[in-house]
C-alpha cells in the first residue's frame, strides 16, 4: 500500500468521522401534548381579492415516541384589503415529522402537510359558500431552548382545493411540551 493511499484513507475518516459528530442524530423525541402559539405573515392569491395581513395561530398536538406528531391549528389573519374586512379563519389538522436534529446546534427541521377548512368573510365563491377545503404543506425549524421550550419557525404552502387559490403562511412561534407522566426528557 503506497503512503498517499493511507494519507487519503486516514483523511477521508477523520472527515467522516467529524462530520458524523458535528451532525450527530438526537434521541427520539419526548412524547406528550404541545401547544404553539405563532404570529406570521398570511399571503394571500391574488385572485381571492382577500388581501394580505399579519396572521396569529394556535396549534395543540401529540408528539408520539416516534418523529411524527399530529397538531389541530386554529389561523386567523385580518386579510384586508381596498377598505373590506374579510377576516381569514382556517381550521387544520397537521402531521409533522421531525427529520434528525443538529445536536451541536439544538436545531429540529421539520416536514409538514394537512388538510381543513378556509374561511374568509366577505369573500364567498361560486356557490355563495366562504367555507373551502384545503390542503398544505411545508415545513420548519424547531430551536431547543431546553427540553420543555422550542422556539419554531414554519412555512406553510395553503391550496384551496374548491376555489383553486394558493396561498402562503410564514410564521414564528414557541412549542411548549408536557411530556407523559414519569418520563424522563430525552435532550
């Protein structure tokens, strides 16, 4: 075996190697309820004429022993727009999975997608209805401040199945976990 050969083997693992740690997988995630409240931004299709307006959510899920969750969310955003009110209410039910954490930086990525229901006041469509199904998807970032505490941002993509809008939430928010009776905390 020539010198070179063994220099580029030793290099080659020690890279690995410290790449590994720097990213190195968390444990699984505490199991229990969390609630998120978040304030964001609502974007909304230009053809739905609803305007665009800051948005504030609540989220109450489980997070299981496993990297997915399930999370009810209730938005609402002042959508405003040439002097009408149309106050945008949405009702989802989100799965979350937990893609593996940046330990050396107690950052969680996140993938996202549900479905549920838009309501916007004021905007009705064809059928005079201002009820519609939609589906999202997106994801986000959770930052462990300890093992209670996430800060979270999220990005969301809203497409109105009925009416054929797309819309886009961004948002910040804080997740707070209450993890099952006598379990230990996993971070």
């Amino acid at each position: 075996m020539s010198t070179s050969f063994k220099k580029r083997t030793l290099f080659s693992g020690v890279l690995i190697a410290s790449s590994l740690a720097t990213m190195a997988y968390a444990e699984t995630p505490k199991e229990g309820i969390t609630v998120t409240p978040s304030i964001g931004y609502y974007n909304t299709d230009g053809d739905r004429q609803a305007g665009n307006d800051t948005s504030y959510s609540i989220g109450v899920g489980y997070q299981t022993n496993s990297p997915l969750a399930l999370e009810a969310v209730y938005l609402h955003s002042d959508a405003n727009k040439h002097g009408r009110n149309n106050d945008l209410d949405q009702y989802r039910v989100d799965g979350l999975y937990s893609l593996p954490e940046f330990t050396t930086v107690n950052l969680t990525p996140y993938l996202a997608a549900g479905v549920g229901i838009t309501d916007v006041d004021g905007i009705t469509d064809v059928d005079g209805d201002s009820n519609n199904l939609l589906v999202n998807a997106g994801g986000g970032v959770k930052y462990a401040i300890n093992s209670d505490v996430d800060l979270r941002a999220d990005f969301r993509i809203v497409k109105d199945i009925e009416d054929n809008h797309l819309d886009n939430v961004t948002s910040i928010g804080v997740q707070y976990s209450f993890g099952m009776p006598g379990q230990q905390a996993s971070n």
